[in-house]
C-alpha cells in the first residue's frame, strides 16, 4: 500500500512541475502573424467603431518584427518594432524606445482583440487586413479588388471616384 501511495505522490508531483513550466502554446504565435486594421473598440461606454484617420494597422512578421502604421499630421507614418508573446501577452518594443504589454486574444469572427488588462473590460479589434465587415460586423467578406492592385492594397488604400460622364453628356450625341 505504501508503494503505491509513493508512486501516486510521484506521478502528482511530477505533474505539477511539469503543467507549472514556462510552455508558450504555438497557437497565438502562428495566428497573429499578418496584417490587422482596427474597425471597433470598447470601452466603459460601450463599443465605438474606429473609421478614417484614427485606424492604426499592424503587421506582425515571422521574425518577430513588425510594423505599426498611423495617420499623423504629416499623413501617414509608421514605426518598426520587434514583438514576442507568453500565453495570452503581447510585448511590443518599438524602434523610438517605448513598448507596450497587451493581453490579447481572439472573437468568435476570428477578429484579434488587444487590451492592455486582462479581463478585456476595455479593447480594440483589428480584422485581417484584406477583409471587410458589413454593418452588422458579422459576416467577412473579401474586399472587392481593383485591377492592377492587391487585395492589401485594396482595403487599406481611399478608393477615388471613377470619372463617368454625366447623364446630359452621354445623351447629347
């Protein structure tokens, strides 16, 4: 009997140890990698979309560097930035020496949510660069493409109105 408790104690102590290690899972490293826009927040009044000048974007690369893009008021401006992620922590050092440790996770659109506690109360929501969400926020759908461009280039580039001729003109003849 004793033999047995000794071997019960050994398997409960080598599993504690264990499950205690400093394991990262692969599955954020693999799923953060690419482009994210931001599209909406929250905060302690609610949720709020983000449009225009106030997006941001990241691009999080394989070699754990990056690229934050902002609008300022040059126009558009970026900063490089090497990242590394423990669990569910984002750690971003960015190249003018201030970083940032996020929490961040996924919804169940597959949308990346950043927050900087851990109980999400306050957050941004970055989709996949490339795609766009209806009103409703809830059905992704390619973003149309224009030729001679990239699905990236498409979604993140203002789209200029076409040149048509007016209704007169086109009747005039």
């Amino acid at each position: 009997m004793k033999k047995i408790y000794n071997m019960l104690l050994l398997a409960a102590l080598t599993m504690t140890l264990f499950s205690c290690s400093n394991w990262e899972s692969p599955y954020y490293v693999d799923d953060i990698v690419g482009g994210w826009i931001s599209y909406y927040g929250h905060d302690a009044y609610g949720e709020y979309d983000i449009v225009g000048y106030d997006q941001v974007r990241y691009d999080f690369y394989r070699n754990y560097t990056g690229r934050y893009t902002y609008y300022s008021r040059y126009g558009m401006d970026y900063l490089d930035f090497d990242w590394d992620t423990h669990g569910d922590r984002l750690i971003i050092h960015y190249e003018d020496g201030t970083s940032e440790y996020l929490y961040y996770g996924y919804d169940r659109n597959g949308d990346l949510i950043m927050a900087t506690d851990s109980r999400f109360y306050q957050y941004t929501a970055y989709r996949p660069v490339g795609m766009y969400y209806d009103k409703a926020k809830d059905m992704p759908m390619m973003a149309p493409k224009r030729a001679g461009t990239t699905v990236d280039k498409a979604a993140t580039a203002p789209q200029e109105p076409r040149a048509t001729k007016s209704r007169e003109a086109r009747t005039e003849k």
